[in-house]
C-alpha cells in the first residue's frame, strides 16, 4: 500500500492542485492492484489505471491455420496460482519459438472450472483461440468397476515404494490421459494434438511445423524422452497386456513389452510432449486396449502411468515406421530430463547444451527404441 506524506510547513497555493492530483494518482493505485483491464482516468487519460473485473469471453468460432488437418495443444491444468502459473510459462515458452507463425489454438482441460482471472492470464498469452473445458468424475475419477477402498489400501501401502504411490490425482490424470481424454466431445473434432505439461520448457526456436511433418510422414505417435519406469509402479502391468494379447492376437513392436529374455523392458515413451494422430487413440484398436486396460484398475491398484499404458499400447498397435522421435526439437521436462538437439548448427540457437542430455542417464531407455527392428 502506498502512502502519501505531507510536511505540516505552509502549502503554496500553487501546490495545492499538484497535491491534489497526486493524491488522485495515489488513490487510483491503491484500488487498483491485481487488476488487468485498462481504462482512462478522468482528467488524466493519458495515464492507465486499472479496474477490478477479469474478462474471457469463449471464442464463437476456432481458426485453424491448414486446411488440409486441425490441430490443437492440448494441456491439462488445476485452479490454483501454481499450476496456472507452470502453463503460463509452458505456453509463453512454444508461443516464442513456434506458435506465433502459427496460432494453433489451445485447449485447456480442468477437473474444476477455472476462475476468471486464471482463463484472462492464460488466453492472453496465445496468438490463437483458448478453449478451457471442465471434465466430470467419468472422465477424471475412477473407473465404473474400481474397489475405492482397495485402491485407497494400495495407495497407503505405496507411499514409500514410488513416486506418487498415494496421489490420488496422479491416478485420475494418468487414467484421463491415457485413454479417456480421447472421448471428450471437443477432441473429437482435432485431427492432432500437441500435449504441453504445465512447466515444461521448449529451449530452441522450432523453425518447421511438426503438426505439417507427422501428417506428410503419416506418423501416428511421436516423442522426445524415453526413460524406465519403476517396476514397483506396475509390477503386473506386462502381464496384462500379454493376456489381452492372448484374446487379440497380435504384436507388431512386441520387443518394446518384453525384451529377448522374456522381462517386461519397463520402457515408455515420456509423453510430456507429445504429438499425437488422434485418429489412432480414437480408434476402436485403441479404444478396446484401453478399456481392457482400464477394467483391470492397475491404474488405481497399482500406480500404472498414462504414458506407460500408451507405450504399450504402441507396441501393440503399431509399426516403429508409424513413431517418431524428435531429434530437432528442445525438450527440458525437468532439471535432468532433457533433450537438445545434438546438431551444432540447432543447439547453438538453443538455451540447452547436448552434453546434458538425458539420453546418457542410466534411467533412459531411448537404447530400446532404437534398437528395435524397421518395419
């Protein structure tokens, strides 16, 4: 808060109105922090102040910059300061080294309905229209069959076994990605979508379209990371899928499930960025590999990841010819797990050096991909 002092000695006429006005000034701050709509005050129009209403108004209609495909980021986000905070910057981060050439619009999912303070923030830093849609308990919550208290005795006695082993909301995200996202009406009409996790970081300019190149390429899933999940996160989750594939035979990448001596490679394609043809997830190969996955409740019994169950899903569904990693793409999805481009003539455009990259950490898998024979 700002005061105004005033000496007790004599005030001159002459002061007077300049006091006056400064005290206006002052006043018009006072009532006017957090606030982030312009207006003019009297007699001073050509100094901003700002009143206390936060405006977003939904677009009446989305623009989509190829005729030929529609894409869309896609991000989901919860209402609190952080996390609206992390996709700011998130998005901040692809507008300046990709999406202004473009303006791709945005559409942003939460389990609450965002404030309008957080929808204002956050449109106003695309190019391209904002979307926020709120998901119900079917698509953020537990599956229809799923025991609530023997997922919540999974979760107190994995607490100390694995990262989010009692997060509830771990679970229900890792179930939304995973599959029901792809049954949201909204989806239903992108060809593509670009994941963005609030956060994550895009250290290079990006001097193509990648939505242009995986549909020239008919590329069907792509990548940045690859890294082992922990095997007490999904100790039966292989075992699984290898009795789905007994009632629907047929592997096409069976190597990326289990390795030559029969164990489950834990190996899954980070989709922290990830682009993805939403004509393979809403197919109805996907769609029956995921609600047998979900029937199973390895997502709530177990800790079973959103980007563990898409991997193998992968594996099943698809030929190495139809995944693409990003090898001309910066990726930062935390302090170790990065990828800059090894090019000299890319990285040294970027805010990354290759040395860092994850790639050399014993916790990546991307070694599996690669060695994983061509269609």
């Amino acid at each position: 808060m700002i005061t105004l002092c005033i000496s007790r000695r004599k005030v001159t006429r002459g002061g007077v109105p300049f006091l006056a006005a400064i005290a206006v000034l002052v006043f018009a701050y006072n009532a006017s922090l957090y606030r982030t709509i312009p207006t003019k005050l009297p007699f001073f129009s050509s100094i901003p102040v700002y009143r206390n209403q936060w405006n977003y108004s939904a677009p009446s209609t989305i623009h989509y910059p190829k005729q030929e495909f529609r894409a869309a980021f896609v991000a989901f986000v919860e209402d609190n300061h952080e996390s609206v905070g992390n996709l700011k910057h998130t998005i901040r981060d692809v507008q300046d080294n990709f999406n202004q050439q473009y303006n791709y619009p945005f559409f942003i999912f939460s389990n609450t309905p965002l404030s309008m303070e957080h929808k204002e923030l956050v449109a106003s830093l695309s190019g391209g229209e904002v979307l926020f849609h709120t998901v119900d308990e079917t698509m953020y919550g537990y599956g229809n069959n799923t025991n609530h208290r023997t997922a919540e005795q999974s979760r107190k006695q994995m607490k100390d076994q694995v990262a989010y082993g009692d997060d509830i909301h771990y679970r229900y995200r890792s179930r939304f990605w995973a599959g029901m996202i792809f049954r949201h009406p909204a989806i239903q009409t992108l060809d593509y979508y670009w994941r963005i996790d609030p956060g994550t970081e895009y250290p290079c300019p990006i001097s193509f379209d990648p939505f242009q190149y995986m549909h020239d390429n008919k590329i069907k899933l792509s990548f940045s990371l690859a890294l082992y999940e922990p095997y007490e996160a999904m100790p039966s989750l292989c075992d699984t899928v290898d009795k789905y594939i007994e009632q629907n035979p047929g592997a096409s990448m069976y190597g990326l499930i289990r390795d030559q001596n029969g164990e489950c490679t834990r190996c899954q394609f980070s989709n922290s960025f990830q682009i993805g043809d939403l004509n393979f997830f809403k197919s109805d190969a996907y769609r029956a590999y995921f609600d047998y996955i979900d029937k199973a409740n390895g997502i709530f019994y177990e800790r079973w990841s959103d980007s563990m169950i898409q991997s193998l899903g992968a594996g099943l569904l698809l030929e190495k010819k139809d995944i693409h990693r990003w090898e001309d793409i910066g990726f930062r999805a935390s302090f170790q797990q990065l990828y800059c481009p090894t090019e000299r003539s890319l990285w040294l455009r970027c805010a990354c050096r290759p040395e860092n990259n994850f790639d050399t950490n014993p916790l990546s898998c991307i070694s599996t991909y690669s060695k994983l024979p061509n269609n």
